[in-house]
C-alpha cells in the first residue's frame, strides 16, 4: 500500500457515525495553514453545509484525546475547536483552497471522474 495512502488512513477519525478529517490535517495535505483553509470555508460558507463539515464539540476532542495519540499531536496547542470535514468536504475544499497542492488534487479528481464515466458509457 502507498506510503501518502497509509498517511491519510491514519488522519480519518469516525465522529458522530461520520469518517471525517480534522481542519489542520487537510490543511497539511493542501500545503495551506490552518487558519488560511478555514478562512476560506468562511467565505464559501454556502459550500459547506453541515453534511460537509462541522465543530468538534469539547467532549468530543477530550474523547479523541484520550483515543489516539495521533489526535493529541494533531491538535496540540489550539486555541480553537477544530472543524472536521466529511468526504463532500474534502472535495469541495479543493476547489475553494488557491494552493498548487489543492489545485493538482481537483484536477486528478476530475480527470479521474471523466475517465470513470468515460467508461461506464461505453459498458
């Protein structure tokens, strides 16, 4: 299995039934700070509704915390609850996010869809 495949595996946590990812680990993965990726999920609010991302509640990053190890470094030293984000927020954060990272991820996303029904056509 890849190596960047294995990464992200180890970033996505099951929160409220849902298998999310937490702002700042998306925000590594995009080559962005934290604070700039959920800037831009301000400002596109209307991209983001709430089956797309959401606030840890407190008790929800206490019970992380004591969970995962990786949790407690991932957080280390906020100020701030983290948001997480659904499978639909990961792609929609693509497309909001101005990083060559985030860019090159939406353009393999979409050639990787027209080569999907590409060839759902022809069967």
């Amino acid at each position: 299995m890849n190596v960047q495949i294995q990464k992200i595996e180890k970033m996505i946590y099951q929160i409220r039934e849902q298998k999310v990812m937490l702002d700042n680990d998306l925000a590594d993965l995009y080559g962005v700070e934290t604070k700039y990726l959920n800037r831009q999920v301000k400002r596109n609010s209307n991209r983001f509704p709430s089956e797309f991302m959401f606030k840890l509640t407190k008790h929800e990053v206490d019970c992380l915390r004591c969970q995962f190890v990786t949790f407690k470094t991932s957080i280390a030293g906020r100020k701030y609850l983290p948001y997480v984000f659904t499978e639909f927020g990961v792609a929609m954060l693509s497309g909001v996010l101005n990083s060559n990272q985030a860019i090159n991820c939406n353009i393999a996303k979409s050639s990787g869809w027209c080569v999907f029904t590409r060839d759902i056509e022809t069967y």
